[in-house]
C-alpha cells in the first residue's frame, strides 16, 4: 500500500536525514533523564529480581524468600541477568550502572525495530512515521523510568516479530532464530508459549514454501524455543522432584479474582495511590483469607509448591462460586487493559493513556478495513489479543499492556502514512493551485 502524495525523493533528502538524528537525539536525551532522576542507576530499585541475584551471588542459591531456601517463584531471566553483572562487577553501583546501561540500550532498540517492521509491512513512509512516534511513544519513555524486566522482554518480543520479515533468511532459519528469541522471551514472561500459537501458524500459512521444509520450520521454532527454558525445568526437577516452570503463577490468578479485587492489583483511585516499588503492602488489594508467601512459610523448597496449591483452589472455588462478579471483573479488565488503568499513579494520567487508546481504536479499525487478510498483520494483532486474554485472566497492571503496545501504533504509523499524510499533501497543493490562480 503506496501512500499516495508522499514523494520518493522526500525520504532522501539531506534535511529529513538531520531531523531523524535530531529526534533520535532528542529522545535517547529524554530517556537518559528518566533514567537518572527515577531509576536511580548507580542504587536502582530491583523488586525480588534484584533479592534472588544477591542470594545467588551471596549464597549460591537461587532464593527469594529465604536466602538460602531455592526457590522458583521468579523468571529466571533478569535474576541472572542482574547476577551475571554481580559476578563480574561485585554487588554495587558499578554493576548497577552496568545494567542500567544494557536495560538502557535495549530500550533505545524499540523504535529502531518499530521502524523496521513497519517498513516491511507497508513503506519506507510508514517506516519513518513509526520510528517517531515510538521515540517519543509515552508508554516507551516510561520504560526508562525503572530497571524493570519489561525494557528487556517489550524489545525481544518486537524482535522476534521482526524476525519473520527479514528478506534473506530461509524459512527454517527464521523459525529457528525466532525460537530461541521467544525462549529468551520466555525466560521473563511464561506467557511466551501461548504465543508459539500465532507464530507457529504463520509458518504453516506460509504456502509459496514446500509443506516439508513448513512442518520443518515448526518442529524448529518448537525446538529452539525450549533450549532457553530446558536448564531452568533441569534446575527445578532437581529441588522439587518434578518439572515446574514457576510457583507464582496460581498466586497472580488469585490476586485477580477474589472477593476484594477490582480487575488490577489496586483498590480504586484514590485508595490505590502509591509508589511504583511500594508494591502490595502499600496500597495493593488485599487478598482475604489467602495464605501469602512470606519468608516464615517458605522454610523448605516444597512450601512453595504448598503454598501453589492452596492459591489454587482458592482461585478455583472463588471463580466457580461467583459469576456474577468474576463477568464485572472481566469487564473492568477488558476496559483497563485497552483504555486505562485508572488505579495506577501515573497511567491514570491522559498524557500517558489517551495516546495509546487513540492508536489502538484508530490502528484497530484501519486495519479491519485494509489488512484483515494480511497474514503478517493478523499475527500482531493476535499477539495483542492473546496478551489482552492472559492479562484478563490474571489482573490487569500496565506493563501487560506496555508490552503489546507497538501493535497499535504500528497501525497508528500506517493510517497517517497512508491516510493522513496524503490528504495534508493533496490540501496543501490545493491551496498552493488556488493562491496560484488569483490575479
């Protein structure tokens, strides 16, 4: 889809080339500042990431609640991320500015990948258009505001989308390069398997290429996907006996359905105002009757899985028992996850969300209008379906969207390259042939 009125020599003028620099400038500076006035680099605040790399760099121990107690409560990506700076640069703010620097360069990534899909998926223009809007996207400038595990996750996920559009690489090679960067995803986010889905279907669909060589870019997206994720399985059969993948995840179902819960993990504004590190005991819903993991119950590595158990079935037996207030849930997070989450200090405010909820509605309907038959576009928006679905599941906190909000503002690019770009050109010739034509 050409953008008609958007010359070619345009995109290779000396001038744009400046202004692209000047931009890019303008934002990695922005950034830097988020960076240095909220993260706090040299002493940043890491959340129970940061508690398991010290017990692994202090004890040897992947532990969280107890630091000498393994533990499989957290991802396993940023911990030993975060640990492997520790090795090499001792507990401290050396290792700390270090990390800073790496989460920082990731995040400067985004719009640069941004840039690219969009320019494979439609034009250079759209390229372009996509590349500043996700400089200056708020929801990519707060990433810079916290050493969080979502400025690593946000950037390898968009890269393994952009993975399957690179010209030159066979279909099994790009099969084999996205496994093991949505393994990488996987070591962060768990969730990454449900999407092995839409990609897995994207390879099938891909028909100009032999069935053979197709069933064998699946069996390698498969494969590569779980060479990231094997060690950490390994790891938990030794301590628990069996393969878990994570003893967190029926205690985020629970949290999102129960007598108290209001679809995010805050009470209603005001109630929920906080801090972003304060976390629960600050202001988060309290979970009535639930048995949290606090140090004191985590005394051998099978008190987790105890613990598990136990958020389970209250999960289960509230869900079950209540559903006329889990369909009120539902609603509430469907509106959060998609509008806003109006329980959060800073995505509360329009500056921050309204920008996201134009792009998804403006995105969202160009393309039911040009690309529902785009297969490369069917796969991003089922990406951004398929988080919507597992944050609804669980509750509904920004970063799940943060996470999937590229989607939209690549069709955001798209509409104004191809829509309203043209139609401020063709206004612009029409006044020029107007003012041109009086005496």
């Amino acid at each position: 889809m050409r953008p008609i009125g958007i010359p070619d020599e345009w995109l290779d003028t000396r001038a744009l080339k400046i202004a692209l620099v000047l931009c890019a400038l303008l934002a990695t500076a922005v950034r830097l500042f988020l960076l240095i006035v909220y993260a706090h680099p040299t002493n940043p605040y890491l959340w129970e990431f940061g508690v398991v790399a010290r017990n692994l760099a202090t004890t040897g121990t992947y532990a969280l609640f107890a630091p000498s107690v393994p533990s499989a409560y957290m991802p396993p990506g940023y911990p030993v991320l975060i640990y492997l700076f520790y090795r090499v640069f001792g507990i401290g703010p050396v290792a700390h500015v270090a990390l800073s620097a790496v989460v920082f360069l990731l995040e400067l990534a985004i719009p640069f990948l941004v840039w690219r899909i969009a320019a494979h998926l439609w034009d250079r223009t759209t390229g372009l258009v996509a590349f500043l809007l996700a400089l200056f996207w708020p929801h990519f400038l707060l990433l810079a505001g916290r050493l969080n595990s979502v400025s690593l996750y946000v950037p390898i996920l968009i890269a393994a989308c952009g993975v399957l559009f690179l010209p030159r690489l066979s279909l099994p090679a790009k099969a084999a390069i996205c496994g093991i960067t949505l393994g990488l995803y996987a070591t962060m986010r768990w969730e990454a398997a449900v999407y092995l889905v839409p990609f897995g279907y994207w390879f099938l669909r891909q028909s100009a290429t032999p069935a053979r060589r197709r069933l064998l870019a699946l069996a390698l997206l498969a494969a590569t996907f779980a060479v990231p994720i094997v060690p950490w399985l390994v790891r938990n059969y030794y301590v628990y006996d069996r393969f878990v993948l994570s003893t967190q995840g029926w205690r985020n179902v629970v949290r999102g359905h129960h007598a108290n819960a209001t679809g995010t993990a805050r009470d209603p504004w005001p109630a929920g105002a906080q801090a972003f590190d304060e976390g629960e005991s600050a202001g988060g819903t309290p979970l009535p009757g639930v048995e949290l993991p606090t140090n004191e119950k985590h005394a051998l590595p099978m008190d987790e899985i105890a613990v598990d158990s136990i958020h389970r079935r209250e999960a289960l037996s509230y869900i079950a028992s209540h559903p006329r207030h889990e369909v009120i849930l539902a609603l509430r997070k469907f509106f959060y996850f998609n509008v806003a989450d109006f329980t959060h200090p800073v995505d509360r405010l329009w500056p921050i969300w309204l920008p996201s909820f134009a792009a998804l509605v403006i995105g969202l309907v160009f393309w039911l209008r040009t690309g529902t038959r785009n297969l490369d576009q069917q796969l991003l928006w089922a990406i951004y379906g398929l988080q919507m679905i597992i944050a609804m599941a669980f509750h509904v906190v920004p970063r799940y969207r943060m996470t999937v909000v590229f989607v939209p503002v690549l069709f955001l690019a798209a509409w104004i390259a191809s829509r309203a770009l043209p139609a401020l050109v063709t206004l612009r010739d029409k006044r020029a042939a107007g003012t041109s034509s009086q005496p």
